[in-house]
C-alpha cells in the first residue's frame, strides 16, 4: 500500500488544481444560497425520525439540481436516497439533519434559549446535510461539465442521535453498490485521520410486577423497581469480568409511580459499547443473563428493546489519505472580525482553557491511523463495514467547544459555522472527484476494507429486524 | 368510664329524637342543593394546593348560610375557617377537597374517562368537603333555632393526598381552642368505629454528582444514580433492623436523562410509616444516615425535602362511641332501582368479589376500637393528637372498590354518592348535637386524649418548619 | 373441653398425693446419681451427632433400670429409643445432650473458658437428657410397683442445636405410635405454658464461578461472591414483600480465598422462618428463586443444601394445662446461701437488669396459650406435629440469663442447675402418670391434634430426603 | 544516552571474558553446594515472617564467606543485610526465601502434597534467595582476587507474599546509600527487559455492630455484614469512575459467625491497583470513603487496616540493557534426559498449551522496554524509587507453568530449578562486575532515575507508618 500512498501523493496535488478551479468556484458562489439552507435547518431543529421538513427541504435542493430523488426509503419517512449519473464509481455522501431535545440556543455567545426546553441543532446537523448536499451537487455538476463516468450519491440519513437510521438503511441493501462513502461532521477541529469508533448496543428493559398498596400489603406485590435495581447490581459487579476498554452506562428511565403503590411497571435504559463489535455482542449477551436473573430473582417478568445498535467505525486508511491531502488543500476556517468578537464572548464560558479560537480554527490536525475507537459510537460505524468510509470533521464551532452544548448550537448559527460548512462540503467534492479520477482508489479501499473485515465477514446489523424506532423521540 | 358509656347509652336516644326531627328534616330538605355542589366540584376536578374553585363554592355556601369565613390560613390560600356561634364547646368538622391526578373518569359503570390522564375525585373529597359543610350549617341553623350554646367551626383542609393541609394548619394553631374535632370518608363501608393509622414521613431524596460524557471520560464523572441506588441497597439492608410492622417504600423519581451521560442529578422518594409516631421518627434518622452515607461513598452530594409528615390517628373511644349510635340511627345508604343496575353492573369488574351491594350498602361495621394502625396514613394523624377526633366511613361507593380507583370516581359522580353524602352529614351533625347537650362527653374525649398521648405531650410536626408544598402537584 | 379442664383440675390434686409420694420420693433419693451424671456429661461437652460418650451414659441408665435400648436408630449413630410396659398409653419423653462450640466456661461466676475457644453446655442439655431418663426411669418404677398398663419411652435425640436430630427420628416414623410426648428445656424460668415457635429451613447457598488472577486477567474470571452477594441483594428487596412476620437471616461463610484470585467458591448460609410452616415452604422457594437469578445474572452456577428445616411448635393446651398444673405442685427452683451468693455475683455481669434471683427462680409463670410463634426454631416442632406434645422450663440458670452464654454454662455446673433439673424430673414424671392413670387426656390431647393441623394433613420433613448431616460440626 | 549504550555494547563482550573465566567458573565449582541450600529450604518451606531458618541459613552462608551480617533489621526478626568491601559503588542484590500456603507438593510431574495443606515454595523463593547470596558471594571473592573497589551487600528481604518485607527495610534507609539494586525471580521464561508493575495497597475493612438474636430480636442488631455488603456496593459502582487500568478485587474474609445471630463483626479485603501510584492513591481515598460512607449508613462503626503497599516497579533502560546483555552471554536452562522426562510429562497437565519445555527452557525474550504496568504487583516497587533497580526472570520452572501452582513447586525441586538458580546467580554477578567497573552505568541509571521520578519526589511507604505486619501468616 505504500507505494499507491506514494504515487496518490505525489500525482493528486497536479490533478486537483483543474478540479479546484471550477468545483470550489461553484461552491464560492454558492455560499450564500447553502447557509440560507442550513439556517432555515437551524431555526426549525427537528428532532430524529421527525425532520419532515429538513428532509423534504434536502430533496427539494437536490431534484431542482438533476438529482433523482426516492424518499422514504427503508421504512423511514425522512430517509431519501438522491442520485445522479451512471456507472462505477459510485460515490456516496451521506447527509444527517436532525437536532437534539432541550439545548434550544440563541446564535448568542451567552446562555440564551429560544425556547426554554426546546430542541437545537447542539450537534450541527443543519451544517452536516447542507454540506453534503453542496457536494454532491457541486459533483453532479463537475461530471455534467466534463462528461465524467460515475454515480453520486446523496443519503438522507435520518436520526444519527440515537436513532440509528443509517442503520436501517444500511440493512435495507441500500448501500450495497456504492464503491466508495463520504461524510463529515461538526466540530471544533479539523481533522480527517482514519479514526475507529465504539461499537455500542443500546437497549431498554422493561420490568413488570404486581402492584399493591406499600403500606397495607406490600407481601400481595412484586416489585418491578426491584427487577430494575437486581438488574444494575449485577452488572454492575459485571464491570469487574468485562475488558478493560468496556463502557457500560445506564439510566433508570421509569422507577415507579408513588411511592406508596408497589411498582408494577420500571424501565433502565442501557448502553454497552467497546472498540471491537464481537466483544459488544458477548457483553449485551450477559448483560441479558443479569436481565433475566433479576426477573427471576425478583418474582417478576422482564422484556427489552434493542433501541439502537451500530459497529465500531472501520477506519479506511487509503480514502482517508485522500481526504486529508484535500482538507489541507481547502484549509481550516478563517474568523472576520466579528467572528473572532463573538468567539472571543464565548470563550469566556470555559475559563479553565487557553484558547487562541481565531488561530486554533484555521490548523489542520496531522494525518493519524486510530485503529482503536474511543469515545462515541455513530452509526456511520455500520456502513463502514459495507464501504470503504472516509470522513472529516471541521472546525464550525469555536475551538474548545464539546458537542451537544448550548455554545455548538450559538456557533453553528453564525457565519463561523456556514464557514466551515463550506470548507467541508469542498473537500467532500475534491475527495469525491479524485475517486471519480483515479479509479485504483476505490480498488484499493476496497481491498483494505476486505483486509480489515476479515475473511467470512457477514453483516448483521445488531438491532436485528426491529423496524426503526420511529417514536423514539415522540 | 364505662359507667359513662352506659349512661350515654342509656341516654342518648331519647335525646337524639328531639334532634332528629329537625336536623334530619333540613338536611333531606336540602339534598338537591348539597348534590349540585359537590357534582360542580366532582366535574371540576382541582389537585391538592389548587382548588381554589372548589375552596370557594365552600366558602360561599357558609358565608351564605351565616359563618364567617378566614380564607387564606395557615399561609394556604385555599384553606378557610368558618365560624358561628360562641362559647363552649367549639366544635370543628373537617372538611376535603383535592382531587387525585391520572383518574379521570365518567359517572359511567365502565372504564371511561373524561379528559384521558386527567384528574378525578377517586377519593370522593368532594362529597367529602359538600357533606361537612352541610352538617356545619345545619348545626348552625339548630343552634339559632334553639338558642344553644357553643361554636361551630369547618375547617377547609386543602391538600390531604400527600400535601398535609391540615398539618399546617394544625402547627398554625388553628385548632387549639377545638373541644372535638369530627370528620368523615367516602368509602364502601360504613363504620364508626375508634380506628388508629399509620404515622408517615415522606421525603424526596435528591443526588447531584458531575456530568461526564458515560463513554469517553467516566472516570471525570461522580454518578447521582449511584447515590441514590446505594442508599436504596442501605435502606434495604435496614428492613431487617426494624420493628416488623414498619413499612418503608420508595421509587426513584429521576433516575439520569440520558444513558450516554453520567447522571448529575438523581431523586428518590421514600416513605417509612410505623404506628407509632416516635419509631417513625427514629427510623426516618436512620434513613437519612443511610442518604448520607450513600452520598460519601460515592462522592455525591445529598439533600432532602420532607414532603410529608403525618402522625398516626389517636383513637378516641369517647367521642367514637357517640359517632357510632348515630351512625346507626341514621342508618346505612339505600339503593334505588337504577343504582342497583348501575353496581351490578360495575362489581362486573371485579369478577373475583361476591358481593351484594344494594345489601352491602346498608350493612353497618359493630363498633371497635383499633389502637394499632394499619394500611394508610392521613393528615388527620396530627389532629387526632390535638383534639379528640372522631370519623365515620360511608359507602359513598359500590361496596367491594378500593379508594384511588376509576371506580370510585365512576360512583361518586352517582345518586349513590351524594346518598352516601347525606348519611354523612346527618351523622356528623347528630354527633355535633350531642356533643353541644352533653358537655360531659367533650371533658370524656378530654381526659381520654390526655391518657393516651402521656404526660408531657408537645406537638412538634413532622414537617417541622417548611412551608406547606404548595406546587407539589404543579 | 372446658368441662373436662374443669373435671381435671378437680379431680387430679387427689390423685397426685398418692403419685407424689413415691414418685418424688424416688427422685429426691436419686438427686445425687443423676447429678452426677449430668456433670460427667458437662464436663465432656460433645457437639451435634458426635455425642458418643453422653447417648452411651444414658442408654447405660436406661438399660440398667430394665429398658430396653435401640441404639443407632434413624441412621443416626447416637439416636436411642429405650423403652418399658406394654399396651396403650405410649409415653414418650425426649432427652437431649448436644453441646455448643465455643462457649467454654468454668462453673464461676466469672468468665472463665475451661479450654479456651472449646465446647460446653451453653444450652443446658446435659440436664435436659438426665432429667428425662430420671423421668423415664421413675415412671417405670411407678409402672413396676403398682402394675400399671402403659409403655414409657426415653427418645435420646441428637443434634438439637441446628442438626434437628427429631426431624430424621420423626420421619423415620419411630414416633407414630406415641399418644403423648413429654419434654422440657432448661433455662431461666419456669413455664409450662402451651407455646408456640418459627418454623424453619435452613440452607446453605454455594456459588461456583472460575477463577482467575484478579489484576492480570479479571475478565477471564467468574466471581462465585458475585453470586453470593446477588443472591443477598435479591433476598434483601424480597424482605419488602414477605409476611411481616417472617425472619430471613444469613451470613456468609466463604468469600473467597484470596482477594488476587478471582473467587470460583463463595458460600452463604440463610435461614428462613415464619409462625406458619406453609409459609415458610412458600418463601423458600422464593430465596431459591433469588439464588438461581443471581446464579444466572453473574455467570455463575449454583446448588444449595438443606442443613435444617423444621415445624413450627404446634401447641397442645389439653396436655399443657395438665404440665402446668403437675409444675405447680413441684415448684420453682429454692436456692441455698451458696446459689445465692454465686447468683448475685454472677448477675453482676448484667448490670442493666434488676433481679432478685433467690426469689425469681421460684415463680413459676401463669398459664398461657402462645398460638404464634415468636422468636426462636426447635425440632420438637416436628415432633409435636405428630403427637400431642408438651413441654417446661425450668429455671437451671440464673434468672435473667439468655441461652447460648457462658452464664449457661456456668450455672449449669452447679447445684442450681441440678436443682433446677430435679425439679423437671419430677414434674415430666407426674405428668406421664396422669396421662396413665387417665386416658381421657390422651384421647382430648389427640383430638385438640387433629383439629389443629387441620384435615387432610400429611407430614413431609422439611429437610426432604436427606440423611441426617452427621458432619455438620466436624 | 544512546551513546552510553553502543559505547557499553562494544565495550563489555571483551571485559565480560575475563569475568567470565572467573566468576562462571567459581559459580560452576559451588553448584552443588548452592543447590544443597535451595533444597533445604525448599523441604522446610516457612511463610512470611516466620522465615527464622531459611534466613539463618543465608546468613550463615554470607557469614562465613566473609560478609559482615545485621540481622533483625527494620524491626523484622528474619531481615538480614549482610555487606562485604568498602566504597563506592555500592551495589545491592536482593533475596527472597518466604514460602506460601496450601501449595505443598512434591519433586514430581503428577499434583502429590508432601503434607495435605501445607505449604509449599511456589514462587521459586527457595531458589531466588540462594541465587542472590551466591551472586554476592561470587562478587566478594571476585573482589578480593582483583582488589577491586566497592561494597556488595545482600538484602535478605522477607515475606514478599503480601508481607511487603522491603517496604519496611526500604522505609528505613536500608537502601538508602546503595548505587545500583539487582534481583531476579523464578519463571517460567528467561527475560532481562526493564519492566513495570502496579502499584498496590491491600487492606482489611473491619466493621462493628451489634449482636442480637436474628429471629428474636433482629430490630435490636445492627449488622457488621451489612456494612461489608453496603461497602462493596459502592466500591462496585465506583469501578465505572475509575480510570480503566484500575484493578479492585476483594473478598469476604469474615461474614458472620452463624445465621441466627446478627453479626457483630464481619471483615472484606479489598486491593486497589494502577500502574501509576498516585492513582492508587486517589482511588483508596475513595475506597475509604465508601466504607465510611457504609459504616454510616448502616448504623456500624469501621476501622481498617493497610495491610500491604507497594509501588509501581519503576523501569532502569540503562541498568537493564546491561542485565540483558549479560543474560544473553549466560544462555537459558540447559535440560538433561531426565530433565526433559520430568517436563514432558509435567507439561501434560497443560493440555491447551503447546509448548516444547527443553527448547522454549534455552530461548531469551528479546530486549524490552515496558513503562506501564499490569499483572502484578512486587515490594520490589518501592525500591525501584529509590535505587536504580534492574532484575531478571529465568525459566526454573517447565514452560507454561504459572506462579503459585503446585507445578512450580515441583519444578523447583528439580535440577531444573537448580539450573535455572544457577543462570540467575552468574548473570547478577555478571552485572554487578559491570558496575564495579563502568561508574558511568551507576551515574547513568541514577541518572534516568532521577528523571523518571520528576522533580521533587518525596518517598512516602504506603503503608504509613505501621510496623510490618509480623503476624499476618500466623
């Protein structure tokens, strides 16, 4: 492999001037129309399997671009496919767009809701499928300008935030033809290593007793709270028997009504994730077993629901050299004055970093192979068993921001965030083009992607058949 | 004393005649308009701390019929005084008006409800607060009729369902000055006998650690979940080390928001109930170490709110003996036609029951006393110890329904209901009657209080100095 | 019945003149024999079914006064029946002689351990069996002189504290033919009331896992104290919702042998008792359901043993009133000056409690029929399932000393404590004649049996079909 | 310091030769008499502490060739320093000769106890002492034949199972003037890289409760168990908020006498370890927590007791590069015949294992450095802070045997374990001849010493200032 990493270094940057010139040209001029895009996103935050109009909005700017657009594919209402073009490679992008509940923020360097409560874009999703949407047309257009063969593709992959749609999607076969897969995400970095992720089983468990008044005849009742609380303790002494790189985490979701009935109905809501998908498998096997000895130790009954399952990411280290060498060529994200005075206000909220925001936007972190997820689990970690995937993430927060905070709702708000939307939908479409252009990457990535899977590798999605879980959010 | 209650015996039918005659005749003459009140109240459902409509249409009858009414008390403003009258014996009667959340329900033998998820009387407050205020004015009117001497007071206690309305005003004062205190409850029996209760303390329980994302950084994290599950496994363990007739219950009331996230905050809510107040009072500091000690060990912090504190209800054979003989002159509730198809067709729902109802209906309990109590608590407790107390039951519903249950909203919203109603008012006012003719039975109730509390009694509320929870049902 | 207590306790003061004179003659010249006896007993203090020396002695007594012995009976190697007479009544009286670990003492009012950490005679049963074989012996003389019909039986059963020697007796049917079955127990009152106990099950708990270096490879280890300890978490949510009379209480005896090693044994040793044997049967299943669920949710396997399980103590009030009245005329326990002096410099050790112990040892308490057990387990209640049964204390010790101390022991070395054993000579031995001389008791005793246990009844051991645990204190 | 070792590389080969010649040679000449000493040990094998005969064999040893021996040193009847020569600079070897418990074997392939129970030298002490005194008898005559400059000292350091014997000889200046620390330990592979270990304290939680009669009288106990219990749950939940190399295990040494009593007193045994020792540190502090927070939480008291605290074994790169070189120049264990009889047939107990016991016995691992530790943990830590310490592994026992298990009991009394010893004994005196004549290796490795500890360390024994803990095997 390291000769084709030699020969792509050496000949890419030459090739990637012509494509420069016209793709980042079209994309320059299209800036204002794809922050329009991304705001109207921002000010309506919908929240996963319900973002009706993000979704429809994604479509409608794809079909008006050439794309043929099928919606509600693999069940999901708000899941599309969007194509363009014919014939190998074909190139995916994929497209998130859905918010998270209570971080509604102002695009304020203060702590300010829209409304107190509501739901906000905390994780840039209204960047992350205008970005990909930019792409992709800025593809097709390349490839209508200059005869190219090839597909592209648009996935509208619906809630990345505990939902798990690509998930669905990647089960429905709907990738199964695709060459190679991009995508990117919100940060307060710019990077485009070959990074892992955790591979993660999440589930629910529900326990059911008898319900009895507490005080008058707490012998006539079960209690479905006991099941509950069995249940942590022993997986809990689990986390002694688990490989040290196991995390287990749990909330008790339901924990009676009154306190003075006995509780017939509690539910925990378990996560169970490691940087290897076997080992996740084997734990959530045993974290069943405490499950079902708790039921039977508590003299009640016990069901659970696999609300979301993903695989660790597989990193791709040819397609992400690749996506590398074009972030470095497109750079970081350059602050104006008042960009730097907003974010400047909104460093103040973390007293305890040393931050230079301005300075720290434009850098460009080196290229690294992480075989080993840490962290976070996405289900971009699915389709990266399917496809070669590469991914970047970008700096359209201010650096020192952490996702899911009211400060990367304020930032994506504002010019900062459209920026580095920007500087991600252009190394999207350089990546895309120099696939498009030299078509032993794809050959390659793939050849990695079979190395790395393993001989026999069969993909089953670990949520099983369950349909997506459509009112998560409701 | 049982020469006293011979005497009584002997005594008191003859007078109740006289009585009866005028007494009876009003409150018959007025069951229409007493019906249309609490039917306006059961239509309009209002949680402890919020009924101020149900509060009113209370105050407005009193002050209509002559009492001057305090409204406001105890720094509650939907509980009121209504006073009339002078001298000794004061005599109050108790009156309840809180609705119960999740039970709303038609005046109908099947399993509809109103609004769903709605409130409803399903613990029959408003023929409750109807009936003790009809027996108020009907005592008033007999003393203007007949020139006695004495004061006749009703208490509006808001908030009995775990608010403790009456315990403010008990620790106000409001009741210093009572000779004997009267009170009734809906049920599906009829009885008068000297019962006792459960003293209860009732607290929420509340962690805070530090958030930390559960996945990448655990180890930053300090789990309010963990607080709140140790100290449940401690309280657990303390089950054994208790008197057997304690009970203690509890549900976890916030149990984490997100399972991808360590719980910064988390909240229990515990009840521990024993008959006699002084081992409720040792227990619940043990309770409270178990809440510390969770806290240390797992580096939480801890704080509680005691929501409730009631004592346990202090027999008064005296004044329960008096309640008792009119109970029986007044006799139990009377079905018609209709309202047997209606219970027949209701008992369907409790196909394990033989019962009778139209029969049931009628039957009164034989006189007893229980001087330790079981099953439940009330805020009466703490009144009990303040001034002789003495209650009736009245089958206000089909007989074999449990309080708390769509069932008993269904049959109070029937003529079932308001009957059951006026058997209460006319034994509440015959009681009032006979305790205005024979001051002996006042300095009885008296001196009996006095043996049972011991000497050197001082009434010190379980709630100790907070203010009345006056959005604990917001 | 009444009638009949009427008739007995008119018509038995006559007939026991005549009894008591020879009777208690006999006894009173042997006080030094069987004193003797006792303390060879009590100074070789042998624990549960290793007591050779002790069950030898009395079969020795016993075949030497004309029984005939059956040793080694119920598959137990110090089981004796010894037996004289024919025909109807048969009289049993039971005799045990097991002593206790770990409670060495010198018959001092001081501590002082004979052999430190050594066995002795903390419950008394060296006087136990002596007074019954005394007992035995003086009825069959009694028999001998005056041609009486009837067959006394002495029952040497092992193993009471914790091996239920009776149970494996009981079940082997060596009591089916007995009308009436005498016994007593030293301590520190004398009471002949018709009383009551817990039944029992008592079961040891091993947890198997796999063990592993705890610091080098945890995660390739099973805890067997997991098991262990999600066991007792289970059990200690199941006390919420058993019986408040109910007692569960364990300990743990192995946890593990190393903390560096992954525990693959861990044991624990739970009790369970209830008033009810029914109840208890329930429960346990319960706990075993607890032990199975913990042995599923952690990995581990697990199998229990039952050590012990016994019936509660069925009263029998026909043949109590019959004891009771037979203690009466014996009288309580006279001191001479020495007792005195040891009693008050021994009850030094008590400084709490104010005891005049010359003058308590001689009451006696009034009759009593205790229906609900309360507080401790004996495996005379199998026994009494089968036969009418009934028994005394008799104050062998120090008024105010508790069983199971070295105060037991102690006053148990000296003459009080052979006093005290006389004392229940002569009265089981008054007791047996009335039941010869009238079968009238017998015949009531069995019917108050039958009507007790109820219809239909059918005795199954607690402890199924296992052999006695003849190495339980090895 | 690259130079430093090319220099050191180049240079030692030709030194080593005429050591070589002599010391190999002497070593060679005394093998028979070592191994005499190692089986005398090994057939009298004593516990930690309790080595009064095999340090005073040693002693003997050292004594008679010249050495100057303090014994009873650091408060600790079997610790010795024994030191010969004068100057600079001062080297230390370390020997080791505690036996541990329950492993008794014999010198065979087949598990056969010498005495059932006993104990056993399965950590190969028996060798690794002897070892060390003929390494420093071997420099003292080398000295003296060559007149060279330098102290050689031999620590006789006991009860490294868990009695952390060097802790206290370290704490007391023992080591203090020392240059450079050589040790090795039997094995199963031969290997000189510088490794790391975990640091580690062990301690003993004792709780105190009340005792009372669990079925009479429980409301009147307060369970020491329970303490233990509640303790172990919290040190459970905080297993997830710990860093993920933290290693916590621990047993129940003590849980309550018998089921029918709540238990006064009950005892866990916990470790906590980390390759870093402040994290040790921090974790213990919440580890106290947690035990502080069950005392009070369950109504009982606690003390603990540290009974065991070590350090991280802090790598010497410099110190270990020479210890490999010599190694290397030594070779690996060289096996008879009979010796590869004896193993073939031992390693047939490994059955999953494959593994060819004479070759594997001869291989070297290659050179390593390993700056973090896992595993285990060693009382050599705490030296490791304080002098630049180096030591090797050699294969005394058959390939694929583990510590602690009756094979390398076996083994080591073999001539495998005397040829192993005796590879151990040349290559310390190897490297001990290279720092007597290269100072720059001491001023190097104190050097990389003082590095790796950072500035201003300060050492502090974790065990505090308790005495050691003489009786911890009795």
């Amino acid at each position: 492999m390291k000769k084709l990493i030699l020969f792509l270094i050496t000949l890419i940057p030459v090739l990637a001037l012509a494509q420069e010139s016209s793709v980042i040209q079209e994309l320059d001029s299209k800036t204002e129309q794809y922050t329009k895009i991304a705001m109207q996103i921002w000010e309506n935050p919908e929240l996963g399997y319900l973002e009706s109009e993000s979704s429809a909005l994604h479509q409608q700017t794809l079909s008006e671009a050439g794309f043929e657009v099928k919606a509600g594919v693999a069940g999901i209402p708000t899941a599309f496919v969007a194509e363009f073009g014919s014939g190998k490679p074909v190139i995916g992008i994929m497209a998130e767009f859905d918010a998270l509940p209570g971080v509604s923020q102002k695009a304020s360097p203060f702590r300010e809701a829209v409304v107190e409560g509501g739901a906000g874009h905390a994780c840039g999703h209204h960047l992350f499928g205008t970005a990909s949407v930019a792409a992709g047309v800025a593809v097709k257009n390349w490839l209508d300008a200059n005869g190219g063969q090839g597909t592209i593709r648009v996935y509208g992959t619906p809630a990345e935030e505990g939902g798990g749609g690509k998930v669905y999607m990647a089960r429905a076969g709907l990738m199964d033809d695709v060459d190679v897969m991009l995508h990117w995400h919100p940060g307060s970095r710019n990077n485009a290593g070959a990074n892992s992720s955790l591979a993660n089983i999440s589930t629910k468990f529900r326990f059911y007793g008898v319900a009895s008044h507490a005080a008058a005849a707490p012998e006539r009742g079960k209690s479905a709270l006991d099941g509950v609380e069995a249940m942590n303790f022993m997986v809990n002494l689990m986390r002694e028997h688990v490989p040290q790189e196991t995390r287990m985490h749990y909330v008790i979701t339901r924990g009676g009504e009154a306190p003075n009935v006995v509780p017939a109905f509690a539910e925990s809501y378990h996560y169970v994730r490691h940087p290897d998908v076997k080992v996740v498998k084997e734990i959530f096997q045993k974290m069943v077993a405490a499950a079902e000895g708790a039921a039977k130790g508590t003299q009640t009954t016990m069901e659970y629901e696999i609300i979301n399952g993903v695989y660790n990411l597989l990193p791709n280290e040819t397609l992400a050299r690749v996506m590398h060498k074009n972030l470095e060529i497109i750079g970081g994200v350059q602050y104006s004055e008042e960009d730097k005075k907003f974010a400047e206000e909104l460093i103040k909220s973390y007293p305890d970093l040393s931050i230079n925001p301005a300075e720290d936007a434009m850098k460009i972190d080196p290229f690294m192979v992480r075989e080993t997820g840490t962290g976070g689990s996405t289900d971009v970690g699915d389709v990266s068993w399917l496809v070669p995937t590469a991914g970047l993430g970008v700096a359209t927060w201010v650096p020192g921001t952490s996702a899911h905070t009211w400060q990367a709702v304020a930032a994506g708000g504002t010019p900062i965030g459209a920026k580095g939307m920007m500087v991600a939908a252009k190394t999207l479409a350089l990546t895309a083009l120099d696939v498009i252009k030299n078509p032993e990457i794809a050959t390659k990535a793939n050849e990695e992607l079979n190395r790395r899977r393993g001989a026999g590798f069969n993909y089953e999605a670990l949520v099983g058949d369950r349909e997506a879980p459509l009112d998560y959010r409701k």
